[in-house]
C-alpha cells in the first residue's frame, strides 16, 4: 500500500443537495416525527438516495449506548423505547411510496434484547400496510443473545443486514466493544436457521493489509453472507479516527472482484458505498 494522504481526492467530492425530491422527503420524514441513518450518521449519499426516493430508518432514538472511534452517530444515553415508532415508520413508509424498506438502529445495550422486538414490531407493522414491500433490517449484534436474534429471525426480513465494519486486528481501535467472530457467527446463524439472505459491509482505509481483507473476505463468505458493501471510511471529525489511506476506485473494483472470488455473490464495491447504498437493487 502507498503512503497515506489525508488530502480528500476528487472522487469523494460530493455535490449539494438540492433536488425537488430530496426536499418532499425531508418533509415527509419530519412530519412523521422519524430519524434516518443518512441523517444522523451524515452519509455522503443521502442527496443521491433522497432524490431516488429512498431512505433507511433509524429507529430507537439518535443516541448510541456505544461509542465507536468511527460514527457520527451521538453516544451516550438512549432515550426510552417509543412504542408508537414502528407504526409511525410504517405510514411514512407508504407515503414515501417504497418499494424496498430499510431499517437500523442504534446499539442498545441498555434494553435487555437489544431493542430486537421494536425491530420486530417494526416489520409488522410494515407488512400490515405495505405488504408488497420488500424488508431489510440493518441490526446491531444484540450482545450475541439468541432469543434476541430470534425475534428478528421470526419477523421474517427478507435481508438481514449487520456490518463486520473491519478487519479483525483492528477491532480493538475500531469496534472495542465488539466481536469480530461474534459478528460472523451473528449472520451464520440467522442465515442457517432461516434461509433469510445475509448481508454486510466493510470500510476501508483504516489501516488494513490487503492479505487482511482477502482473509476477512473468505471469514465474511464462509459463514454464509451473500451480500457484501465495501465502502471508504471517510473520519466524520478530527475526534474520530484519521483516515489511513484514500483508496482509488480502481481498488475498489479490485476488491470486488476478490470477494466475489471468495464466494460472495453480490458485492457492491467503491468509494461512496455505504451499507444501504442502493440496496433495492440487492433484493
């Protein structure tokens, strides 16, 4: 890898937000009273998404129980669970006319599931007024708790979604309060006891070694993960963590080949991708 440049290339320049559409959803997400990750975390999409007519949900309040190097998400204590939420996501889910849903979460450690069942309400209350939509929950790792798994696994999503983030050497910086192989066994065992197809997502240029990411990539297809977003880790601040290396676009498309040489079927792969980056396209 070459030496690390901290000067953002024109690649990751991205245009204002200006679009007719962009404007009506805004509207449509603050009438419903409803935070979205694109928000809340700043992704670098949301004018593209917004303007396509998507969005992901951020449900369970804008505040983290965690406090990774690399979010823009606020840490600190989450508010009480709103139980009209899901109900209210769902109605401004049939106003925004989606096709395909999104939903994440912050981390929850406070709650005894991990907020699973509020993800679980959330489905229902989807599929009850917008059956024909498509489901994809982006979930945290629910500390490993299997009966919490299990009340997402009996919602039915028909994509479950949760982010490996990095390579495992860099978890102690990156994801401390995490596990990398709690991670991996997390999407194996959604995927093994209910056929739902698994997703996740990785960053980049946070200091990783290629032979890291072509082991990650076989950890990642091995415990049967069919979706893969590989995006550049862009530092929200100067209290986050620096970027190590601006990757080109190139590399991206060179990763994308070696995951799907590991056994990953769909990979999604360049520098803006983030998690829900068109992800009706992954349905």
């Amino acid at each position: 890898m070459s030496k690390p440049s901290r000067k953002k290339p024109e690649w990751l320049k991205v245009t204002g937000f200006s679009s007719a559409n962009y404007t009506r959803i805004n509207k449509i997400l603050n009438s419903g009273g409803l935070k979205t990750v694109c928000h809340e975390a700043n992704c670098p999409n949301r004018g593209e998404c917004f303007t396509r007519g998507t969005a992901t949900f951020l449900i369970l309040g804008p505040t983290c129980s965690r406090n990774c190097r690399f979010c823009d998400i606020q840490s600190g204590r989450p508010m009480p669970v709103d139980p009209t939420e899901p109900d209210r996501l769902a109605k401004t889910a049939v106003e925004l006319g989606l096709k395909h849903v999104v939903v994440t979460s912050v981390t929850r450690d406070d709650l005894p599931d991990g907020g699973a069942g509020q993800f679980a309400e959330t489905v229902k209350a989807i599929r009850d007024k917008l059956p024909q939509a498509t489901i994809e929950l982006l979930t945290p790792d629910f500390k490993e708790c299997p009966e919490a798994v299990d009340k997402i696994i009996e919602a039915g999503p028909e994509i479950f979604n949760h982010n490996v983030e990095t390579v495992p050497r860099l978890y102690p910086i990156v994801r401390p309060q995490a596990d990398y192989l709690g991670s991996l066994k997390l999407l194996k065992y959604v995927h093994e006891k209910s056929g739902i197809r698994t997703k996740s997502g990785l960053m980049v240029g946070l200091g990783e070694k290629r032979d890291e990411l072509l082991r990650t990539f076989e950890d990642i297809a091995g415990h049967s993960v069919s979706i893969l977003t590989i995006g550049q880790y862009l530092a929200p601040s100067g209290d986050h963590l620096p970027v190590d290396r601006y990757l080109h676009p190139d590399e991206f498309d060179q990763m994308a080949e070696e995951a799907r040489s590991a056994g990953i079927k769909m990979v999604l792969s360049a520098p803006l991708v983030r998690s829900s980056y068109h992800a009706d396209m992954t349905v």
